[in-house]
C-alpha cells in the first residue's frame, strides 16, 4: 500500500514526488512512468529556458508560478551544482505595428513584478549586434538550463526520502476499493490513499479513467527546430524573441542558446496526429479519431485559419521558416541551418474552441490532477509541486507534516 502514487515521470511528476516527500517524510511514494526513462517527452524536449512569467496574464497560475518558479529554480540548481546561466532576453518589435504591442508587453512584465526594461534599437544592438528591429524589451532574469539534469537530481532526492521509481509500467485502469485507489497496469496493481495524474499528453485520458473530467481535451501541437551550424552561432549571443501575436497562442519562432552551447531557432506549431508526434509522418489512429472529431478543434480551427496554415507552410518550406528568422536576424540564411529535435505541446482545449491558457488543476476526493503544463511547466515545477502538495487533503495517518 502507497500513501501517494504519481503517474508521469516528467518533470512536473517528479517535483511533486519530491515535494511530497519533504511534506510527509514518513510516506510510502510511488512514481510510475510508461517509458524506459525519464524525461522523455515535454520535459526532455523543449527549448530549456528559464522563463521570467512576462507573457501570463497577472494573477495567474502561470504568471504567479514562473515568477516565483524562475526564482526558485535558480537557488535550486545553485544548491546542487546543475549548471545554468541567468543570461536575460530581448524581446524585439520588427514593425511599427508591433510597438503598441510591445509597450502592452512591457506594462505585463512589470504587472508581474518582473525586471524589464524598455530599449531602443540601438541598445538592442549592443545586447544582440545582429538583430534588426524598431525598439525592444530587455528581460533580465530569463535564463537556460538542461532541464533533464534537473529531473535527475529530483529522480535522486525522490529516492533518497525512501520514493519509488518504475520504469515501464503503463496504467491501464483506476478503479475504487473502499477509501483506496487500485491503478491497473501493464506490470501488475498498485494500490494507493491518494493519486497525482501527472501524465502530460495523457493527462486527459488518466483523469477520465479516475471518473474525473477536466472539461477540456489534449490536443498536441509539434513544435519543429533547426539549428544554426556551429560556425554561424555568432549570429545569436543569448536569446532573441518576436513580440508575440496577440491574435495567436503561440509565442513566434525565436532564437535559443542552450546551455551545451547551441542555438536553436523555432519552434513553429502544428497539429500533430500522435500524441507523441515528433515526426511529420507520425500517425496514431486512435489519436487522429479523437482530435479530428472534437468539436473544439474545428471551432480552433476557423479562429486561427491564416495562423495555422502559416505555420503548415513554415512545416514544408524551409524557405519560409528562414523569412521568419530573418525578421530578427537578416544575415541568417538557409544554408545557416540544421534540423534538430521537435517537441510536442500537450495543449488542453475546450469544446468551445478556447484553448486553456493557464495550468489547469482538477481536484476529487482521492486525487488531483495535472490537466493543461505546457510551458512554463518546467520552470514552474517547483512551485507546481508545491502547490499539489498543499491540496493534499490532511493524511491523519501520517503524523509528520512538513511546511513547504
């Protein structure tokens, strides 16, 4: 018997497994993931950026958790000697038509109680000499890190609280015994007092199996990258992004500097028809019949009709992904760029179109569950984790209770 059972070894999973595990040290904590390893989705797939909070809606989930996320992370990778860097960004208007933009942009970072701070072209030049725009934000707190280093140390600190770990073991069904929970799975049953659904893509799919509905459906989008070739990497000191379409909820393709020394440029967002879609030609039927008979996607889709087929073109044209990064930096050419990895977005959308724009958190009585992390989960896992652990209902069982 496990006081807490937590399916989905990403890094949302794994932070609240090891928050739980500070809160109730006397605990029996399970974590389950389907793979053979850790981090291999939305957590070891992303641009491994330390987000600042400036694009969230004041008040939110997202806006309060990255802010307070960005802070904690940092001190977190301070005390276990996980390299990063606190490099900051600069966000660039292009056109005129993006000033105003840029100004509602600017008037968020500080709603946020973020360190940003307004820039003329000039001054963006001395930041990023390639990059070509009208005026800019400066973003002091954004940073990098290889955020599978930091599931690591999480996956060591579960385990050293006394946690378990398996890999390889898919649940298949969640069904009621008395006060407890039986999670049916490819390797046996487990029994649990209480579940955390930390599934990420499937996250939808393990809250309908534990008779909760979330009220909305997972849609993935792929996000595509290239990479600039290492004699080109110049071009890009820290991180360079477009003011961000307010008719779109995706933020533009940008340029990235990982912390192995990289840069990225991307992603663009297209529908995927796998949850783990990460190629073009990736097809999952199951998958494919749900999204394409879900009402809210059609209604997504006659929202943002000129925006998708943009980024379908940008899928199949190089030439056309390369315009886009020319917008920031002129001097890229297509020759400048490799492809690398894709990601995918595990996206909640409602039936009415609306795709859910904050962390989405759906509580019963013997479980919570994680419904809409896509970015900034990774940077807002600590303190996602530490929400989950307060709304845990009081276990009376388990006489130690820690604030965190």
């Amino acid at each position: 018997m496990y006081d807490f059972a937590i399916i989905g070894g990403g890094i949302v999973g794994l932070s609240t497994g090891m928050t739980i595990g500070q809160l109730y040290p006397s605990a029996r904590i399970l974590v389950l993931e389907k793979e053979n390893s850790w981090a291999l989705h939305q957590s070891g797939n992303n641009s491994g950026v330390i987000h600042s909070g400036i694009y969230y809606k004041p008040g939110s989930y997202k806006a309060k958790f990255c802010h307070e996320g960005n802070r904690s992370l940092v001190k977190f990778c301070q005390n276990y000697e996980i390299d990063y860097e606190v490099c900051g960004k600069v966000i660039v208007a292009t056109v005129k038509k993006e000033l105003g933009l840029l100004d509602n942009l600017y008037k968020r970072g500080l709603e946020n109680g973020l360190n940003v701070t307004k820039i003329s072209a000039e001054e963006v030049q001395e930041i990023e000499p390639y990059v070509h725009c009208l005026a800019g934000i400066k973003v002091s707190t954004t940073g990098i890190v290889n955020y599978r280093q930091v599931c690591q140390k999480y996956i060591v600190l579960i385990r050293n609280q006394g946690g378990e770990l398996c890999f390889n073991t898919k649940v298949r069904k969640v069904h009621e015994i008395g006060e407890n929970l039986v999670l049916e799975t490819n390797r046996g049953t487990f029994e649990t007092r209480f579940l955390i659904n930390c599934a990420g893509l499937y996250s939808d799919r393990i809250a309908k199996l534990g008779r909760s509905n979330p009220k909305a459906k997972i849609i993935p989008f792929r996000g595509e990258y290239y990479e600039l070739k290492p004699e080109k990497r110049y071009l890009v000191k820290n991180l360079i992004y477009p003011v961000p379409n307010p008719d779109f909820p995706f933020l533009g393709v940008h340029f990235t500097r990982t912390i192995a020394g990289s840069v990225h440029a991307g992603p663009n967002a297209v529908l995927s028809f796998k949850r783990e879609g990460y190629k073009k030609n990736d097809f999952d039927l199951r998958d494919f019949t749900e999204i394409i008979t879900y009402p809210g996607l059609w209604k997504l889709a006659a929202k943002y009709a000129d925006q998708a087929i943009e980024e379908i073109i940008r899928s199949f044209s190089k030439a056309a992904f390369v315009r886009s990064l020319q917008r920031l930096i002129p001097a890229v050419q297509a020759d400048d760029l490799i492809p690398t990895h894709a990601g995918v977005r595990a996206q909640a959308l409602m039936n009415n179109g609306n795709l859910v724009d904050d962390f989405l958190i759906v509580k019963s009585q013997h479980a919570i569950h994680v419904c809409n992390a896509p970015s900034p989960a990774a940077t807002s896992s600590l303190e996602i984790g530490k929400a989950i652990a307060r709304q845990i209902p009081e276990q009376s069982h388990l006489k130690t209770r820690v604030s965190v």
